[in-house]
C-alpha cells in the first residue's frame, strides 16, 4: 500500500502493475532518503550531472504514490445494490484514515511523553504540527470518504474527484497567498499551507490523489491486460494535457496571480511534476506487462508500502525513545559507504517486511501478539 492506501482488498480487486509500480517508487524513495541522510552533501551536487537527475526523478515519488493511491482506493470500493457504500466500510476507510494521520504524528513525536508536550516550545509545537505524506493521505482519504458516501456510482465519484483536482491546482496559487495561520489553529493551518514548513499540505498536493481517484473507475471491473493497456493510455493523454498546461501556464503575464513559490506552488512546475511522473508510471506498467513472472513475484511487495514506509525512516531516523542511524552518522558518510548504507537499510526494510507478512499468514497467533505488543509498548512510552 502506499502511504494512503488502504489493507489490502480482495484479490479480485487488484491489479499487479500497480502494485508493480508502488514497489518501484519504494525502492527509489528508500535509496533517495538513505543517500540524503547519511551522505556528505558535497557528494550529492544537486546541480550536476546525474545528481540533478537524481533529485529530479525524487520529485516523482511522492505523486507516484498518491495516485496510485487514489486509484487503488476506487478499485477495492464496494457499494450496494443501490449503489451506496456500507456504513461499514465507509467507517473502515475513516478509521484508516485517521490512523494515517495518527502515524504520521507519532513519527515525529517532539516529546519522550505526552505529558512533556507542555514544555514543548512553539517552534517545537510548528515542526510536530507539519504535513507530511501521512498526513496528507489521511485527509485526502477523509475527503474521499465523504465524496464515496454522497455519490451513488464509481462514475460520479470519479467525474467529481477529477473536478477536485482541477480546483485544488487552480486554487493553489490563491491558497498559498493567504496567511492561514492568522485563520485557523496552527494545526489546521498546516494542512492547507506550506508556510511553516509543512512539505506535503493539501494545496497542491492533494491534486494527484484526487485525480488518481479520478482515473480508478475507467479501470475497474476490466481484464488486467486492458486495465494496463488503458491505463497507458490514460497516462499518455495525461502526460500531453499536464506538460501542455504546464507551458501556457509558464506564458502567463506576471502579476496575474498573487505572489507565490513558483517551485513547490506553481501552476507551471505542479504540472511539470505531473508530466513527468505519468510517463514513468507508464513505462512502469509496460515493463510489468512484458515481466510478468517477475511481476508477479515482486507485486506483493507493493500492498506493502505504509510497512516500508515507517521502516525505513525509524532505521534512519529513530523514534522519541530509539536512536536512528542519522544520530551517528548523519551526512557525515562516503559516496561508496553511503551505497552500503542503502543495500542495508533496504535489506532490513523490505526483508522485515517479507517476514512479517510470512508471519501474518502462517502464524497468526504470534502476529496478533507482536501487534497488540507493539501497541502496547508505544502507549506506555507515551504515557509513563
């Protein structure tokens, strides 16, 4: 799963390309976070040849994953007769969301316990309260949540989710000039502003997750070889539509719009990124056509991403109560040993992963031990 996608849907519901997909921007964001937190920066010149690639092509992952995300999310969703989604399921997906959101706090929690937080200062209370990728998945999946339950088909859904990514980047340069700190509270605020250094807020990021919603229902209920053939499709159109947008955007006179940073709010470089992740998406999709064996081994990987996700970054980064790999050598690595670091932290990631799944299917007594365990030791640090 992706940062925002959901437990895995029934088999029926799944497509191994986009799996496929998922797994491949894994393996990137794995080794691109590794490099960057443990390398000498004068290593990774990010303004030269293949470093400026290198950042270039990071940029794509985090839209790979939102729509992709978006896009599972419209495959595994089930409604009635009448087409309503059940309470039930609607109360899973708000419960996951939610969860996102809670995880994604957790990770950066500022404190050793809850009660610390009172001395937490405001500088301190601003970096705990930024969107991440978490963060951004819970809330775009609320929204979504609720356009599921006001809709009565996939079709519907997907027509009012594209008019949801089309607002959002519309509106961003609007959104982004306003002080929503002044607004709302801080923690509000952070989810639809970049200002106090939230990297993922709403605006314009929330644009993929909506449109990959947007494209999951031209893709449901099809075989899997015209799923990946029209999906191609749909990228390229896509690809056309955003690096065309993305020009004329770029013709604007200045002045037109409020002021705003051209890199991370832009109507011309939100659309850029947009054009070059569809095409990698796609070819993606095509080398998971043509592999299919391979295909099928790694696939499986990929319902996985929210495990990798977390992994890794605590293998870095650490928690209030452990110490990451960045507290001993943070930025202070070789090129050579810096590659090392990658093959290690994605071999413990991804083999943790591959264990725990083995864990969960032919042991499920000792996984619902190792869960309510791990839920357990985390509260009590929180608490006592």
């Amino acid at each position: 799963m992706t940062p925002a996608s959901e437990p895995a849907a029934p088999r029926r519901g799944r497509l191994d390309f986009l799996d496929f997909i998922r797994l491949a921007a894994m393996a990137f964001m794995v080794q691109g976070h590794t490099l960057d937190a443990l390398v000498r920066p004068q290593h990774l010149d990010l303004g030269t040849f293949p470093w400026n690639v290198w950042h270039a092509l990071r940029g794509q992952t985090a839209p790979i994953f939102l729509m992709v995300s978006g896009l599972v999310g419209v495959l595994s969703l089930r409604r009635d007769e009448d087409g309503r989604v059940p309470a039930a399921r609607l109360g899973h997906r708000l419960a996951w969301a939610f969860g996102l959101m809670a995880l994604g706090y957790l990770l950066v929690f500022p404190a050793n316990r809850i009660a610390d937080l009172r001395w937490l200062s405001p500088e301190g209370w601003r970096g705990f309260l930024q969107v991440n990728i978490l963060q951004l998945n819970g809330a775009g999946l609320l929204i979504l949540t609720a356009l599921a339950s006001l809709t009565r088909s996939d079709r519907a859904y997907g027509r009012i989710a594209l008019g949801l990514a089309a607002a959002t980047l519309v509106a961003t340069p609007l959104i982004q000039a306003l002080d929503w700190f002044r607004i709302l509270p801080e923690g509000l605020a952070a989810y639809v502003s970049h200002a106090h250094g939230s990297l993922f807020p709403l605006f314009p990021h929330g644009m993929y997750l909506f449109l990959g919603a947007a494209a999951g229902w031209h893709l449901k209920g099809i075989p899997p070889e015209e799923a990946s053939r029209r999906f191609r499709r749909l990228c390229g159109w896509g690809t056309l539509a955003a690096l065309a947008g993305s020009g004329l955007a770029a013709l604007l006179p200045p002045g037109l719009l409020p002021p705003h940073d051209l890199y991370t709010t832009s109507w011309t470089f939100t659309l850029l990124r947009l054009g070059l992740a569809l095409p990698m998406m796609a070819l993606l999709s095509l080398w998971a056509e043509r592999r299919p064996t391979f295909t099928a081994a790694c696939a499986p990987l990929g319902k996985h991403s929210l495990k990798v996700y977390v992994g890794h970054l605590v293998l870095l980064y650490g928690l209030p109560w452990t110490l990451g790999l960045t507290g001993k050598v943070y930025r202070s690595l070789g090129l050579g040993s810096g590659l090392l670091a990658v093959l290690l932290v994605g071999g413990i990631t991804f083999g943790g992963v591959i264990l725990l799944e083995r864990i969960q299917r032919q042991a499920a007594p000792l996984w619902l031990a190792l869960r309510l365990s791990s839920a357990g030791l985390v509260a009590w640090a929180l608490i006592f």
